[in-house]
C-alpha cells in the first residue's frame, strides 16, 4: 500500500547475545546505546527450517528489560512471542545446545 516504506525507521544497534532462552536474551552491543528500560526493540535471528536444511532470519519483537549504566549491554524479554516465533526459538536454543554438547 501508499504507506509502505514510510514512517519511522528503527535504528539498528549491531551486537551480539551473550545467552539466551526462550523468555529473552542478554546482548552485548558494538557501542553504547541510549536505550530505557521498557523500549521494544526487534532483534533479528536465524531460525532453522523444520524441514529443510538451513534457516531463515526471524524478527523478534522483545522488550528491554535491564540495562548496564554505560548502555554496552542489554536484557531483553520476549514476552510478545506468537507460537510460531516460540517454536522457531526452540529449535535455535536446541541446535545450539546440540552444537555446545557434540
């Protein structure tokens, strides 16, 4: 539609997860960040296929939840999770503690 493309971008914090479950995730970010608690940010993940090999980027909406006072680390909760993004969270926990194990 006309509104496509249009409104206000989020901004994008590069960073990585230090852990992670499926009620949330702790992320260590490139630089420091002026987020509040109670921001909703989107992080992007790659989810594995059910049945196929490979994965697909999922979009997370998720909530910060904590912050370290100089804004280089973050806690996020999932707490929007549809039951598709949940089960899709599961397997990427599980292939990863398979990965940990082997």
């Amino acid at each position: 539609g006309k509104s496509a493309g249009r409104g206000k971008r989020t901004p994008k914090f590069p960073g990585q997860i230090v852990n992670i479950s499926v009620g949330g995730a702790c992320v260590q970010l490139s630089g420091a960040v002026k987020l509040k608690i109670g921001d909703e940010v989107s992080i992007e993940l790659p989810i594995p296929k059910v049945e196929k090999k490979g994965a697909e980027t999922a979009q997370i909406k998720s909530q910060v939840v904590w912050r370290t006072n100089d804004g280089k680390r973050i806690g996020i909760t999932f707490d929007k999770l549809s039951d598709p993004g949940r089960k899709g969270l599961e397997r990427l926990l599980k292939q990863i503690n398979n990965s940990i194990d082997a």
